[in-house]
C-alpha cells in the first residue's frame, strides 16, 4: 500500500516546471489557442509575490511573476482591468478583443502581506462536500488567479485518520460510529458530533485520498502553500475501552444525542495525546507530503473543560507539540472564531494565557471574521501572534445579498502596523455574491484602497463587455445599499422567509437575518435599472446569472413583506384578506422557482447530481443523495439545525419550502375559520412529517437549467414590481 501511495504521488507530482503550471493554466482558463498570444517569465525569488504586465512585439502580451500563481493573478489583473473580461464563480466573460488590447502602461505589483488564504473549515461541507476533480481544478486555477496562496486542503483526511488509529490497534468497525456522512465532515472533524450520516464507504475513503493528492499537486505546481489537518485531541470512544487514557466527553452541540455528539476528547495531559498526533502528521506526510502549515481547532464552539491559566497554555503547548515531534517546521494555522462565539468565557487573560503555549513564529491566528467581528484589536495582535484578516461573510452557504464593501476596502490596509501577514476569504460557503469576494482578494495585491464607484462601474463592466447610464446607475445603487451594510445588518447574508420554516413572524435581525437594512424599493428600482437594456446583454452568461440573482432577491423580499401583511390579516381576524395574501404568496413561490430554474447556479439538481456521482453502486448513491438531503434541511436527525444550511435552489423550493408554506397556509385559514388560535408548535409537528419524509427521497431534479433567464427574470419584474 505504501508504495503504491508513493507512486500515485510521484505521478501526480511529476516534473511539472513553473512555467509549465502557468502555461497549463492559461489554456484552461482562456479560448482555445489564446493563450499562445501571452509571454510567461517566472522570475522566482523575494518572499512576498510579485507580478509584472507589460507589451511585448507582436501584439502580444508578457506577464512576469515570481512563481506560477503569480503569473495567474498577472493574467487575472490583465483580463480585468484591460481587456474588460471576467472568469468568477458565476459566469464568465471571455470575449477577448484580437490582436489582444495593450496595456497603457507597465503594470507592477507586489503583496503587502506574504499569504492570501482561503476556506472556512466549513466550505468543505456547504460547497466543496461533493465536489470531483473537474471542479477542484476549476476552483485551484480561481485560486491563483485571485491572489490565494495559502488554501485549505482538507480533503482525504480520513484516510490518514484510518491508518492513524489502525496503528492504535483499531478496526474499520471501530471507526464507523466515529466517521460522520461526507456531508457533515467539516463538525466531526472539529469535535461538534460523530457518526451522523455515516458510516463511510471504504472506496469512498479511497477515491478521496486520491482527490487530495491531485489536487495538492495542482496546488503547490501553482505555487501555492496548502494547510493540512493535524490533530486536535477528539477520538474514538473504542480508544478509550482499548487504552486506560484520560478523556473528558465535549459539551453538548447543536442539541444531538449522545449517539451523535458529546464527542470525546483525549485529556491534553495524556501521553496518548502527543503519540498520536505526531502519529497522524508522519503518516500524513508519507501520503500526501507537507508544507508545514497545519489546522486543528480543540474548542470550536466548545468551552474548555478548565478556567485554569495553566491549563489552555498547557492545551495548546500539547497541541504544539503533537505537530512538531513528527515535523519541526510546523505552524499551527488555527481559526480564531472560538473567540467570537463565546467572548464572555474567552477573557484577555484567557486568551493570552491559551496562545502562550506556542512560540509566536510557529503560529498563525486566522481572524476569521474581521469584516465584523475583528480581535485582533482587543487582543493587542493576539498578543504578538501573526494573524491573516479574513471576510467571513456567508455562514451555511446561505444565497442572499449581503456586503460591507466600505469596510473590507479599507480596514485590511488600516491594520499594516500590527502582527498582520495575510489577507483572506473564510465564509462557511461560497458561490455567491461574487463582487464582494472579487474586491476582497484584490487586497492580496493592493496596498491602499481603491475608489468604490469606480470599481462597481468596472467590475459590471467587465462582466458584461461594456456599460450603459442604466447599468451604471443600477450597480451604484446597489453598491450604496445591498453592499453597504452597517455592522448592525446582522451576521451573515440575509436569508428569504420562503426557505424558513413557517411562523408568525419571520422578521429578524442578529443572525442569519431576514430584516432588510436597505430600502427594498430603492433595491426594486435597481434592479430594473439594471434590466432596462437586457437586450443589448441576454446572450452573455455573466448578464444571465445576475439578472436571476437581483431577481431572485427582489422577490425574495416581496415574500418578507407578504408574510408580514399575511400575518396582520390573520390578527385582524379578514378570513378573506388571509386567503386573498395566501394565494398571492404561493404564486410567489411558484414564480421564485421558475425563475431559479433557468439559471444552473441554483438548482438542487446539480447538488444531488454531483453527491451521486461518488455512489459506486445505486446504494451507495442513495446514502449520499441523504446526505446531501440532510444537509440542506434538517441538518440532523430530528432538524438539530434545521434550515442553517437552506439553499435557494430550484427543485428545493417547489419540493420542500412550498408544501411547508401550503401547510402553513391551510393551517392559518383553519384556524381563523374556526375561531381558534393558530398553535405553531402543532404546525411544527405536522411541518416535521413532511420535512422528515423527505429526506429519504430519490426522485430527479433538473440539473441543466429550464427557459431563458433573462425573459423570465424582466416578465417577473413587470408582473411583480412595474
């Protein structure tokens, strides 16, 4: 088996030169042959990346960069910001002018800060759970070309983890209460539950090994330092029946049963503890290599066990050392949201006393949600501890529009005199308000802010080849509304009332709103701005996804306010305003799912689609599409986290929100006819039947999108907002 692993890696890893990764990249990303019209020169080099644009004879274009990530980013500043064309998450514009459009003049740049990093430990769960290599290929070559050089690399840890405990003495049997569903890895991993939507197949655990070592080829040919996991003390309970070892049970999580959570937790005083992550990091290495920048999170959402200053030094210093004794290069990248969540038990004395059990150079804070939730401030720079500023922005993959552009165009570059060494991305789940996220990982490579009308008017600009006045005046108006959120919007984007569980009153701040802190009449305005010249863009894939997306929005917040006014007629006791306001919401719902269906960003479909496509056999197939299932809805057994991770997607809204809200309907009318108050507790019940019958599902949805967006997307407009 070792060899065999050795010789997958060497293959995968063979004698791939920077300039070949680069060049390899270019004819991925751009029309066929077009990449020969570009000059590569990697000139290697100082620490912090460097890239160059220049012209060059014969009408073609040089790009310098210090390695072959730098020469992507070179290529995405030129598609940019000169040839007007854009490559994102949701859509892309590649209508290159020929000859290739020169630059007015030579374009320099250098990172302020040594790493742009990405991924929250949770994307691998809300986007990437299911995601094959076409797809991680995609996303490693957005990657480069957005500054990212510090990525997680998560992927195929199983299998090390299976081997690690082998060693211990442990059977594959051992571990199947302990592996969580492919789903839900990203919170086992972490110690938040075991065993829930497992157990795991064993080609499963094989296919992804070898994902990973691919990709983290791809990666570090791109010259790219990916973050491995190490680990962070949680264990199999068969470990503590076949070792006499000290465990404490973690603390209850999300509301799951025993069989599901209170994890254990190997005590960090136990030798046990050191043995088996130095363990885990030297089979690790042996499978997949190392860079020597490590992830592992004891507390994620957890309080400690012990209030004693000596103890969280004493935790962290056991968590050091489990890394170093197998590699005595290593660093410890680790999440500072434990911080965030629970700042009433998380003290500065506490803090300090936790990061003093690792030397400040062999650590790295990751501020996990700096665009609202900053600590490095309060922290004094976590104490003289380097630490990346990350946008945080999404939690659970949630779709609706949200951003603090102000805010992450310039306080990344107010922060230059403390411990800072990077910038970065670490939503729960992308895909997903793309302007945010393109002006966020421009800080990997600019030095002071930049002018924000200017850039929205560019940034449409180069998704759809060109401007008009009405385009213009839409996207600055949602740049002064959607994306100038105060820190008092909420955490996370806002969510639509239709993918929540039906209430009384779906109106709400805090977390994962659904208050609207804009005006949704100005936003309505807007969006027709934007629609008024879509004859002039409907051909463009850019132009489609976004006028579903603004579309999509709009009626969204047409629902909130059908919901409220629902609300109102029942308490005013108008059986036939109630009836009336029902009609019109559950057309609202069939509408929002046409209109979701004709664009391939959001469709269920694809989702289940691509869980499936990891069943070597139909059972297998199914276990995954559950999973993926679950997910989305009742995240748990008995809906523990029911709608976190809801998704407006199409095939989900017309199978699983609508028959809620047709219940909830009935169940309103009802009562009002008979004189009765409506009893929601009762709702949920009869709700729960539904949701839970759902689960086990396997009927089809459409992976490929239905009628055309744009059409969809103006008829809606006039027949809802005109």
């Amino acid at each position: 088996m070792r060899a065999l692993l050795a010789l997958l890696l060497t293959v995968a890893v063979a004698a791939e030169t920077p300039e070949q990764a680069a060049r390899g990249l270019l004819q991925r990303i751009l029309p066929k042959g077009r990449d020969e019209e570009f000059i590569i020169t990697i000139t290697g080099g100082d620490e912090k990346d460097t890239f160059g644009i220049d012209n060059a004879a014969g009408d073609k274009i040089e790009l310098t960069g210090t390695n072959a990530g730098s020469i992507a980013a070179a290529l995405n500043w030129y598609l940019k910001y000169t040839a007007d064309c854009q490559v994102s998450w949701a859509g892309d514009n590649l209508n290159l002018a020929k000859p290739l459009p020169k630059v007015s003049e030579k374009v320099s740049l250098t990172r302020p800060y040594q790493y742009g990093y990405y991924e929250n430990v949770c994307t691998v769960s809300y986007t990437m759970a299911f995601w094959q290599w076409d797809r991680w290929e995609r996303e490693i070559d957005w990657m480069a070309m957005n500054g990212i050089n510090m990525p997680l690399a998560f992927t195929g840890q199983e299998y090390v983890w299976q081997k690690t405990f082998e060693f211990f003495g442990l059977t594959a049997a051992d571990l199947d209460p302990f592996f969580s569903g492919p789903a839900f890895f990203a919170w086992q991993r972490m110690g938040n539950i075991k065993g829930w939507g497992g157990p795991l197949p064993q080609d499963f655990i094989n296919e992804r090994m070898q994902l990973q070592i691919k990709t983290l080829a791809r990666m570090r040919s791109l010259g790219m330092t990916p973050v491995l996991p190490a680990f962070a003390g949680h264990i199999p309970e068969a470990l503590t029946h076949k070792y006499s070892v000290n465990y404490t049970r973690s603390p209850d999580w999300g509301g799951f049963s025993d069989q599901y959570g209170r994890v254990f937790y190997l005590d960090n005083t136990d030798p046990m503890f050191v043995k088996i992550g130095n363990k885990f990091i030297e089979l690790q290495a042996s499978i997949y290599g190392t860079d020597h920048l490590y992830n592992a999170d004891q507390y994620n959402e957890m309080t400690p066990p012990s209030t004693d200053l000596g103890f969280l030094k004493g935790a962290s210093e056991a968590m050091y050392n489990s890394m170093i004794q197998a590699d005595p290069k290593a660093i410890w990248v680790m999440q500072g949201w434990l911080f965030v969540n629970d700042p009433n038990w998380w003290t500065q004395p506490r803090v300090q006393s936790y990061l003093s059990g690792v030397p400040d150079k062999n650590m790295i804070i990751l501020d996990l949600f700096s665009d609202v939730v900053p600590c490095y401030p309060e922290s004094n720079s976590y104490y003289g501890k380097p630490y990346i500023w990350n946008m945080l922005h999404n939690f659970g993959g949630n779709v609706g529009l949200y951003g603090r552009m102000p805010v992450i165009n310039t306080e990344p570059h107010l922060a230059k005199n403390t411990t800072i060494v990077g910038v970065g991305l670490t939503p729960e789940g992308t895909l997903q308000n793309y302007p945010v996220y393109d002006l966020m990982m421009e800080n990997a490579w600019r030095s002071e802010p930049t002018n924000l009308p200017t850039w929205i008017t560019n940034y449409h600009k180069r998704r759809y080849g060109k401007t008009t006045p009405n385009t213009i005046k839409g996207w600055l108006s949602i740049l002064n509304t959607v994306y100038n959120a105060s820190k008092s919007a909420g955490w996370g984007v806002t969510k639509s009332v239709i993918e929540v569980r039906p209430s009384m009153n779906m109106d709400h701040g805090g977390f994962m709103p659904t208050h609207l802190y804009y005006d949704p009449a100005t936003f309505v305005t807007a969006v027709g701005d934007i629609l008024k010249d879509h004859d002039q863009f409907s051909h463009l894939e850019t132009y489609q996804n976004d006028a579903v997306d603004l579309m999509r929005q709009a009626l969204s917040n047409k629902m909130l306010e059908l919901s409220a006014n629902h609300t109102a007629a029942y308490k005013a006791k108008n059986q036939q305003l109630v009836q009336s306001i029902a009609t019109e919401i559950l057309q609202l719902i069939k509408d929002f799912d046409k209109l979701l269906g004709s664009n391939s960003h959001f469709l269920l479909g694809k989702w289940i689609e691509d869980a499936r496509s990891w069943g070597t056999v139909d059972k297998n197939a199914d276990f995954f599409e559950w999973n993926a299932r679950n997910q989305i809805t009742l995240w748990g057994p008995k809906g523990e986290i029911t709608d976190y991770a809801s998704k407006q997607w199409s095939g989900l809204v017309s199978d699983y929100y609508y028959p809620r809200w047709e219940l909830y309907l009935k169940t309103v009318n009802t009562a009002l006819k008979e004189g009765k108050a409506f009893n929601q507790s009762a709702f949920d019940t009869n709700c729960r039947v539904l949701e839970q019958s759902w689960q086990h599902g396997t009927e089809t949805f459409p992976s490929q999108p239905v009628g055309d967006a744009v059409q969809i997307a103006v008829t809606l407009y006039q027949q809802y907002f005109a």
